[in-house]
C-alpha cells in the first residue's frame, strides 16, 4: 500500500508539471519549466561573474573584435525575431555578453542564462572564418532563448522530487519490518529510480536540446544573414575531428556528437532557413559598408 504522503506528493507533483510548462520560441516545443527566469539569471550572473575572473579574456584582438561582431549581429537579428512574434517580453533580463577566452587547447564554446557566451580560442581553427563562428554562436544563443539550462533544472529538481516520492513510498511498504534489508532495498530502489532520471530523461533531453539549438539556431545564424550551409559544414569538420582523436579533448564531443544524424538533420533544416538567409544578406552587406 502506498503511503498517504507519497500520493499526495505524487498528485502534486503532476499539478506542478501540468502548471509549469511553457513553449520554446521557433520550434513550439513544450518544455518543463519550474524555476523563475530571474532566478536561473541572478545565479547564472554571478556563476559567470566568478569564471570570469579566473578566465584568460581577450580583448581588442581582431578574433575578439570578430566574437563581439558576429554575437551582436546574431542578438540583434534574435531580438528581432522575438519582437515580430510578439515574445520580446520572454527576453526580459537578458544581458548579452560575449567573450573570447584564450585556452587553445579546448574547442569549445558554452553558454549560461541570460544570454552570457563564451568562445574558447581553441574553437578557432575549427569555425575558420565568420561565418564558422556564427554557426557555434547561433547555436549557444538558440541554447540561451531555448532556456535549456532551465530545463534541465527543472527536471532535475522534479526528478529528485519524484525520487524522493518513490523512496517515501517505498518506505510506507516497509514501515512494519524495518530490517537492515528492507531499508537498503529502499536505498536500491531511490537509486534505481535516480540512475533511470538521468538515463532514461535527462540524456535524451541532452540530445534533444543539441538537435533543437542546431536548427534554431541554423535560423538565428540566416537572420543575421550568414550562409546557414556553413553550420552543416562546420559539424562535418567536427566529426572528422572527432573520428580522428587524441588530437582533441573528448568533451566537447560528449556534450556536442558530431555524427551522421546531427549532419543529415541539419542539411534538412537547409530548405527552411536558405530563403531567410537571401533575405536578410543585403541588410549585413549594408553594414559591412
Ligand atoms: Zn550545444
């Protein structure tokens, strides 16, 4: 019999997620979110605030001259974006920050919430040219506007509240005979059920994210009106890189794998963003001038 307390944690744990969700801008996805945007924001602040301190910036170098132009372009064409589909408002807090870090050992770019980014140089040989790098800049502002680190948040703290349902129900069943081995099957089974979160949610939801942030972000790049082929481009480098090893750290490959998949769903994304892509081109020509 399950206890009272773990019913009602698990009936409440529903309403909560029935109440909080909200849909991804672009791609209409109803994503979990539970945590106040301001709140992810302050701590993703001050998270960027300490980084920032022990990280080796670059400024004023024509490679951070061509991060803060590609980023401010790309932020523009999103804000536009956001304002023609009447969702300015869920960009209330953002504080856009872009910046080169010196580390050419790791290919890596990263984002925070609130629009806080950060190119490592050693992404440099990979983008190549500006429009390489809009491609990965695209792809952490989609990350940004997508709120996915919110929603992981949110799904871990739903997933730890869960868990912890299980474990009350779980102990209720147990209460009467409360043998050293019923307790640590209590353990087994919060722990099981943890291990399965992560396994069976929140990975998928890792590769989801990747997917959604490549297209979005394949849109954001057009708006700024840079060649979207280049983002096809440019993970095909990546797998080559990635098949090639050692030469790379493996991190950036666990949180961003560059396969066949990922390559053939971003040439899918093409026929919708090229048309975005001519159109918004005069407009950078013109201020490239
Ligand atoms: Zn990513």
């Amino acid at each position: 019999m399950p206890s009272r307390l773990g019913v009602v944690t698990i009936l409440g744990l529903t309403v909560l997620v029935l109440t909080g969700c909200q849909n991804v801008p672009l791609t209409g996805r109803q994503q979990l979110a539970l945590i106040p945007p301001n709140q992810m924001m302050a701590q993703a602040s001050q998270a960027y605030g300490e980084f920032m301190q022990q990280a080796r910036i670059i400024q004023g170098t024509r490679e951070d001259q061509m991060v803060q132009r590609v980023g401010r372009r790309i932020q523009h064409a999103v804000e536009r974006y956001m304002t023609e589909h009447n969702l300015a408002g869920q960009l209330h807090g953002y504080q856009w920050q872009f910046a080169l870090v010196d580390d050419a050992k790791t290919p890596n770019a990263f984002c925070m919430p609130g629009g806080k980014i950060v190119v490592y140089t050693g992404i440099l040989p990979l983008t190549r040219d500006e429009e390489g790098l809009a491609a990965v800049l695209g792809h952490e502002v989609a990350h940004a506007i997508a709120q996915h680190g919110s929603e992981r948040a949110s799904q871990k703290m739903l997933a730890s509240a869960a868990g912890a349902a299980v474990s009350s129900v779980a102990a209720g069943a147990v209460t009467k005979s409360s043998s050293a081995a019923d307790q640590a099957k209590v353990k087994l089974l919060a722990a099981g059920f943890g291990a399965a979160a992560t396994y069976g949610v929140l990975m998928p939801y890792s590769r989801l994210h990747e997917s959604e942030a490549d297209r979005m972000g394949m849109h954001f790049m057009a708006l700024a009106g840079y060649d979207p082929h280049k983002a096809v481009d440019l993970w095909a480098r990546f797998k080559v890189v990635a098949h090639k090893g050692k030469q790379v750290p493996p991190e950036f490959f666990s949180t961003h794998p560059s396969d066949d998949t990922r390559i053939t769903q971003n040439q899918a994304t093409l026929p919708e963003v090229l048309p975005i892509y001519q159109a918004n081109l005069p407009r950078r020509l013109a201020e490239e001038k």
